[in-house]
C-alpha cells in the first residue's frame, strides 16, 4: 500500500513512542490513504488519496 497521497503529498512523520517509565522507542504514523478513481484532466485515473483530500473536496470523485 501506498504511504503517501498523491495529491497533497502528506507521507509518513516519525517520532517516539514514550513508555511510563519514560523510554522512547522510534515509532511512524501512517496517513490514511485509499486507492480511489478520480478525474484527471476529463479521464479516470486511480490515485492514492488521502481521507483528507477526499473530505474536502480536494479531488473530483469518478464513478
């Protein structure tokens, strides 16, 4: 799968996951990304998009 969108070009940040006793270990966050057809230039293409990108309207939906 994916791990970017195409559109706004959010990928994977990384970071720490933080025990109790205050241990830091790597960890990576993920976008949601979902393969969809979209409109390009009057045809369907099938893109990586990010949940974000589909709420708002970021991208025209094919069906």
């Amino acid at each position: 799968m994916a791990k970017y969108c195409e559109i706004c070009n959010k990928g994977v940040v990384s970071g720490n996951n933080v025990s109790h006793s205050n241990k830091k270990s790597k960890r990576k966050w993920a976008p949601n990304v979902q393969r969809v057809r979209v409109v390009e230039n009057g045809t369907p293409v099938r893109k990586y998009v990010c949940t974000r990108c589909l709420r708002s309207g970021n991208v025209q939906r094919s069906i």
